[in-house]
C-alpha cells in the first residue's frame, strides 16, 4: 500500500511529527484474475457450430429494477466496501465482481444493506440485481445495475465502455476429450 502523510500532526516535547497514516490506492490493487485461472489450450480457428436459438427473448420490464444509490469504495483497510438502496419488494440480494458471485445479502429489515469485497483487484466491476424471493428462480431475479468501478479518488462510480470501443475475444471449449 502506497503511504500518504496526512495532516496529523503530533506535538511532543515542544517537536513537531508528522505521522504516515496508510491508505489504500485503487492503483496498487492486485490485477484482476478474470474466470479460468489454468492454462488456455492453443486451438486453431473454426467456424464451429451453435446450438441456435435454443431460448426466445425474455422480457425483463415486470422484474425488480437495480439497485440504485450505490455509494462507497476503498477503505484504508484494503476492502471495497459500498451500500445501497433498499428496492421495494425485495427479499434478497446478490453483488458481483467481474460477473462472478461475490455476496448474498438477505434483507430482514436492517437499517443499511452493505457489500464488502475483502479481495477487491484492479479495475473491477461491481454489480447488483434484488430478488423477490430468497432464492436463485429466474422468476426471482430483478434487473441487473450498471457497472460500478473504484476511480483514482477510490470512491465507486458508475462505469461504461467508450462508444466506439473495439472488443476482441476469443472464445474456446474446454473439454478435451471431445
């Protein structure tokens, strides 16, 4: 953690000090580690094939809309840390980092609704949906937020890509055997 020398000031036998207070930087955070943490096989390019529209279109306009008021960041502990509005009619509700669950949080009623991620990473995206039921049913599960991001200022913000931005990927199966 990089050390920032704030303003304490200690006056001791007529000497002034000034005391190194340590706080964490969004810019010293590890990098993020994003899914499959093994080796990616080498595989040539193929046209492949999907399974096609397996799914029609799900409307999601009757679902619990996001979570808004979202509001925290970097503490000087290290953690991202961050609370939200409570969405009427929800029983529950889940976080994510990076698209990977990251805390459940069940709302009996306490005064604040709060997420803490003590592994946060460079970068990362949070994201939040409320849910009518305490559990996973995909009838259960509201509308997903925006992308939230710890800026320089190491407070969350709301995060987009650019208009115009240029994504390439590339996409490969695990399964060896087949």
């Amino acid at each position: 953690m990089k050390l920032r020398a704030l303003s304490a000031a200690v006056l001791a036998l007529g000497t002034l000090v000034t005391v190194p207070v340590a706080t964490a930087s969004a810019a010293t955070l590890p990098a993020c580690q994003h899914f499959y943490t093994g080796p990616i096989p080498d595989r040539p390019v193929s046209g492949g094939h999907g399974p096609g529209s397996l799914v029609g279109a799900v409307n999601v306009s009757n679902r619990l809309p996001a979570p808004t008021g979202v509001s925290g960041g970097l503490g000087g502990d290290g953690k991202v840390t961050f609370t939200f509005s409570r969405v009427p009619g929800a029983k529950a509700y889940r976080a994510f980092r990076n698209g990977q669950a990251l805390q459940w949080i069940s709302d009996w009623g306490q005064p604040t609704l709060q997420v803490t991620d003590a592994s946060p990473c460079q970068n990362a995206n949070y994201q939040l949906y409320a849910m009518t039921a305490e559990d996973n049913s995909p009838g259960s599960l509201g509308q997903i937020s925006t992308a939230y991001r710890v800026g320089s200022s190491g407070q969350l913000a709301p995060y987009a890509l650019a208009k115009g931005t240029t994504l390439n990927y590339r996409v490969t199966a695990y399964n060896d055997v087949a």
